[in-house]
C-alpha cells in the first residue's frame, strides 16, 4: 500500500539530513512552549519534586474554597461546579489521551463512552428505572466495566484495520448511542433517570453531602480519582504497555517487525480509555443527578479530543492542563460559550498545522523507572550526538 | 462482581417491548414501497459516499467534513429556491419553469459544495501535506474542520431547519408489484445515476481521471511520470464537492425540511458506510454500496418502528462489513479499475 501521508519522494541525503536535524539538534526548541519548565523539573532532585508536587495538590484542594477573584468564573456560574467541571473533563482528557496520545489511536465518540457510563449509573440507581438498584459508589466500576466492554467490542472489529476506520467508526458510535437513547424505550429518551445516586454521608444539618447544587464535595471527589487514574496510567506509561503504545504509535509497522502484538495492545489501550471514559460519565451522572438522551452531543467529543491536543498529546500534564483549559475558558468568559465549538474545532486545525504538538509536548524520552538509569543512559547517547547537529546546523545557517 | 452482573440480567423485570419491538407485518405489507423508496434513499447515499471514496482512493484519508460540504450545497439549494419564490405549498408556475429553477439551484449547490471542499482542501489538508504531517494530524484536521464548518453554519443560520421548499408535487407514473412508482422517485434515481455514471466515465476516459487513477496507485511514481499531484488533489476534491452539492437537491426534494446546520453528520456516516460496503476507493462500489444500504436502511426502519433506526442500521453494517469483509463487496480500488 502506498501511502499519501506527504511527499516523501526520494530519500535522498538532504532531506534525511532534514529528518537528523528535526530529531535532534533543534529538539529542545521544539518541544514546547513550556519545554523549559519539563527540563527544570527533571533536574530537581525527588524531595523536591515531592515537596512542590504537595503544594500543587493542596493548591488544586483547596482551589473551590480559596475562589481566586480574577480566576472565578463569572456571575451565574457557581465556582465550586466549575471546577468540578474543569476537573472531570480533565479525568476525561487523561483517558483519551491513553487512546489518542499514547497508542495513536483516534477516537472520535468518546462521548458514546462517556454516555454508556452516565447510563449505567443512573439506570443501577435511580428510581426511575426498573432495574436492581445498588450503592452509587458500587455503579462506578460496573458502569467501567459495562464500557470497556463496549470498547472492546468496537474496538476488535476495526484496530485490525487503518486507523482512519476506527475513527469514523467511533465517530458513528457517539451519534448512535445518542439515537438509541432516543429510541429505545428503555432509556426514557427525553424524560431520562432522576435522581441519580450520590456518594453516602450527611452533613450537621441531615443534608447529603454530595448534594447536586454543592460542587465542592464532588471536585474533591473527582480530584482524588485523577489522582489515583494518573499513578495508574502514570505506571502503564513506564511498563511494557506503555513502550509497547509509544512504539505503535511511532510506526506500527516496525512495532510489528520487532514484535510487538500490536492489536493486542492497540485493544488495551482502546479499553482503557473506554473505561476511564465510563468512569467519568458514572461521575458526571452523579453530580447532576439527571440523565437523559440531551446531554452526549457528538460534538462534545470533538471538544475531548480538543482538550488532549491542545495540552499536548502524549503528555499527560498536558491532557490535565488542556481539559481544565477547554472546561474552564466557557465558563470564565460566558461571552465566547455560544462559540465554542466553533472556536476550538478552528483551534484544532490550527494547532495541527503550527503547532501539532500542543501546548505541553510529549518528551521523546526513554519510559524507565530509576532516575540515576536514565542519567546514566542520556549521558551516554549524547557524546555521539553532540558532534552530528553542530556539523549540520552550521551548514543550515 | 460477576455475580452482582448475573443477579443484574436475571433481575430485570420487563424485558419484553421496553427494548426492541420487530413489526412483521408492517414489513410485508409495505415491502415494494420501502424498496422503491429505499432505492431512491440509496442513489442519494451514493452521489455523496463517491466523494468520500475519490478523496480515500487518491489521499487515503476519510475526510469527515465531506458531510459539511454536502450540508452547505443543500443551504446553496434552499437559499435559491426561497429566492425564487419556493416554499411549503408547491408551486403554481409550470414545469418549464420549474425546471429550469431546479437546474439553477443544483448549479448553485454544486458551485458552493466546490467551493467548500476546494477551500477545506486548500486551508486545511495542503499545508499538513506540506509539512509531512502525521496521518492522525489529518484526521484531526478533518473532523476540526467539520465541527467548524458546522458551527460557521449555526453561528449564521441558527439551530432550526430551514423552511422546507416543495419542488413539485410527486405524481405517479406506473405500478410494479401493486406499488405506484412516483414522478419524485424516478427523477432522483435517473439524475443520480447519470451524473454517477458520468463520474465513472471521467475517470475511466478522461485525461485527468487517468491522473486520479495513476494517483492513487502510486503518487510518487504518478509525480514522476509527469501527473501534476497538487493539481490532481484539488481536481479530486472539487468533484467530490460538484457530486455531493447534486446530491443535495435530491436531499432537499426528498426530505425537504432537512436542511439543518448538523444535518450532513448523521447523512455522512451512512455515505461513508455506503462507500465501505462497495468497497471504499471504487467508484461503482459507491454506486452498489449507496442503493443496498439505502434497502437495507428502509427495511430496517420499518422491521423496527423508528425512523431512527436507519441510522443504527447503517452504522451496524458499517461494522459487521469491517469485521467480515473490510474490502467491501466490490473490494479493489480506483487505481486498478482499467480504462
């Protein structure tokens, strides 16, 4: 199969000579606007980085209570729920940017994900439906495993395929469970599930503690959970899995050649995100208390998948910066809402034009546990590459 | 776990008609019309999902913002027939007439389609080329610019469907099967396979089809024979955009209150499952792939109620093709059909 992916006509030394010089002698400004900030936080030593890491995860705590005055989103939007807001869609960047940044995958129906979690939580626990009904917290790892089913079940039909099948595949999928909760009278269509389950627990006065109206308790709750979902994926990133991802995502082919069971992993990563997917739904159906057929636009997948590049896909920090940006940005400025899909479907084809690696870019480094390892190991492969790119960058100038 | 998901599937008091329903006898009763309409359905799905196989054949890309193309010669369509004086009730002036508007409203739809697809070409695919972009850069991209397009769309037009425009009122011609086949459906299905297989034709005979052809087979060696590339893709696009902005009068006489800002998204899918089924990148495959899905997709509506249900239909034989037969029925591609 030829493919059209650029005019890579003949390789000849010049532009192989370009390759060498993209890689390598002009990396470090090519990483990212913030590049600077990734090559500072790899020289503190690990008390430090744990010691700042504590004072961002206070600071991020304590961020509903504290109401910064320029940050807090305008009148009529509650902070407290603004960033339960910012922090779900960034639990939901954190999954897809295992689909997308890391496998190279693309999913364009993560909402579909995001529904069938909403879905199963409010059907396991509101009165509306005649189902068994179980504790809230029991729906959230039946409403991942219910999804990661479904990405499954997706997935195995097309990642054997090119990625593009996947893509409109997915992209089909987040408008068709949209219909089938429409037209299915199971799901109540319009009317959908009230009162969704909550976490237990009542505060002095009797009143629940996850209440709908009260966003703190909830973005306390979902903070915790990314915190949890980034250690874990954080851990698949440095595994055999994680290699295995970065290595399809790079060239599948040569993945394959050095045998890497491509679909195999290319599934994993698919569920995974799928699951983390689901999560958030059972999350966000929780905190409204309110599910029906109106809320899962297909379009809201596109502004998932503007969240995982605009932070930068690949990098994890990114996909977290970029959810909190895309939530937040509507909310702060009511005045640019109404535009929103419209501002970020133009900001992805700008970014993929200028600036495809996104604000935070993901760092060609080697995925190894053992900081002193990875010392040792960069050491050692910079002298060859010291000599190359000066050589060359000479004669580019 | 597995046992609270057991107890779940046991527990669930009233499986019967809260799911899914399958109506049989409204099937057979209605069996003829729902072919005839499906194929008239189908020849519509055909004229869109052949751009979406042009642009895979020479690119390999699936440009998702062709169901905005489509989208944007429908309003090209509806904005010249209110202008002419169309509306809800048909028309009083006579057929001539009638005609001749209709002809000047699936120019104007062509030409705006055209221009959307050769401007999404130019802005949003060329520079990525340029710059040897990742083939996910492309893809996201395209669905980038189909929410934008969309969204353009909104901003201008606002979320309802435009006030549906009556062409001429449907008037039997003949009976198959006890079935009356009407004036509407024969005009669709006739137009459409003309300019498809005009399309075919093209790039069968014509110099620039021989371009697309060696494109697709080979860029690189299509370039150094002397095939323009750039030129080439462009060419590409633009007839995407002149079929599909056809398509689009044949869309507004069918459905004439259709025409609404995301009413192409859920119309591509199924083209583009169209287009899968025949075979992606063949032309005749688009053609076969449009009429069985537009059978199937009417069958399937009237087995199971909703007209929704097509949708569903369509994404499921959009799935069950890529797990049995990926290459479609006709399989191949345009590069080796031979002149």
């Amino acid at each position: 199969m030829s493919t059209t992916d650029g005019p890579t006509l003949i390789p000849d030394a010049e532009s192989a000579k370009d390759a060498i010089d993209r890689e390598t002698s002009r990396g470090p400004r090519k990483l990212g606007w913030y590049s600077r900030a990734g090559d500072w936080w790899a020289e503190r030593s690990r008390p430090q980085q744990w010691a700042f890491l504590v004072i961002v995860v206070v600071l991020a705590y304590a961020l509903p209570v504290l109401n910064p005055p320029i940050i807090t989103t305008e009148p009529g939007n509650d902070w407290p729920i603004a960033c339960f807001q910012m922090a779900l869609y960034a639990l939901v960047a954190v999954g897809l940017n295992v689909v997308v940044g890391y496998a190279g995958l693309l999913d364009l129906g993560y909402v579909a994900f995001f529904a069938v979690g909403s879905y199963t939580a409010a059907m396991l626990t509101s009165p509306d439906s005649p189902f068994l009904h179980i504790p809230y917290l029991w729906t959230v790892p039946v409403a991942m495993a219910v999804t990661m089913f479904f990405g499954v079940f997706l997935g195995v039909p097309t990642l054997r395929l090119r990625g593009d099948y996947l893509a409109i595949v997915t992209l089909g999928f987040g408008e068709i469970v949209r219909i089938l909760a429409t037209i299915i009278p199971a799901f109540h269509g319009q009317v959908g599930f009230q009162n969704v389950g909550h976490p237990p627990g009542v505060d002095g006065t009797g009143r629940p503690i996850f209440s709908n109206s009260n966003g703190t308790p909830w973005y306390w709750l979902v903070l915790t959970v990314i915190i949890i979902i980034l250690l874990l994926v954080g851990n698949l990133e440095r595994s055999r899995v994680g290699r295995a991802w970065v290595a399809i995502r790079e060239d599948e082919d040569a993945a394959e050649i050095m045998g890497v069971p491509v679909f195999k992993y290319k599934v994993w990563a698919f569920a995974i995100g799928a699951g983390i997917g689901g999560l958030s739904g059972a999350l966000a159906a929780g905190q409204l208390g309110f599910v029906n057929n109106q809320k899962f636009d297909v379009v809201t997948s596109m502004l998932f998948l503007a969240a995982v590049v605009l932070g930068g896909a690949g990098n994890k920090v990114g996909a977290l910066l970029g959810g909190a940006i895309v939530a937040y940005l509507p909310l702060r400025f009511t005045a640019i809402a109404p535009y929103k899909y419209l501002i970020f479907g133009l900001a992805l084809i700008i970014i993929m034009i200028f600036r495809a690696k996104g604000l935070l870019a993901a760092r060609q480094k080697l995925l190894a546990y053992g900081k002193s390892t990875y010392a040792r190991v960069i050491a050692r492969s910079e002298q060859p590459r010291t000599s190359e790119p000066t050589a060359d960058g000479g004669k580019k100038q | 776990m597995i046992p609270l998901l057991l107890h779940l599937a046991v527990s669930q008091p009233h499986l019967d008609d809260s799911w899914i329903t399958f109506d049989i006898p409204s099937f057979l009763q209605n069996f003829w019309p729902a072919t005839f309409d499906g194929l008239t359905f189908g020849a519509i799905y055909g004229l869109i999902a052949l751009g979406y196989t042009l642009v895979y054949g020479v690119l390999n890309l699936i440009n998702f913002a062709h169901s905005e193309v489509f989208i944007v010669g429908c309003y090209g369509v509806v904005f010249v027939l209110t202008t002419l004086g169309f509306g809800p009730n048909p028309p009083t002036i006579s057929i001539a007439a009638v005609i001749g508007d209709m002809l000047l409203a699936i120019l104007v739809g062509m030409l705006a389609s055209a221009v959307t697809a050769f401007l999404l070409e130019r802005f949003a695919y060329r520079p990525l080329r340029h710059r040897n972009a990742p083939r996910l850069a492309f893809l996201i991209t395209a669905i980038g610019a189909s929410f934008a397009i969309q969204y353009t769309i909104f901003l201008i037009r606002g979320p309802n469907p435009e006030p549906s425009v009556t062409m001429f009122v449907p008037e039997p011609v003949f009976e198959v099967f006890g079935t009356t086949i009407d004036s509407q459906q024969i005009t669709i299905v006739v137009a459409a396979l003309i300019l498809m297989i005009a399309a075919d034709t093209f790039i069968r005979r014509s110099r620039v089809g021989r371009g697309i052809r060696a494109v697709a087979q080979d860029p690189d060696t299509a370039t150094l024979m002397g095939v323009n590339r750039e030129r080439i893709i462009v060419i590409t696009f633009v007839i995407g955009g002149l079929l599909a902005g056809a398509a689009a009068l044949f869309y507004v006489m069918k459905i004439p209150s259709g025409v609404q800002y995301n009413g192409g998204f859920v119309l591509g899918i199924k083209a583009f499952a169209a287009a899968v089924l025949g075979g992606i990148g063949n032309v005749r495959g688009a053609l076969l792939g449009g009429l069985l899905l537009g059978l199937i997709g009417n069958y399937g509506q009237l087995l199971l109620g909703a007209s929704q249900w097509t949708d569903v239909i369509a994404f499921v034989v959009l799935v069950l093709v890529l797990l049995v037969r990926p290459t479609g029925i006709l399989g191949t591609s345009i590069a080796r059909s031979r002149a």
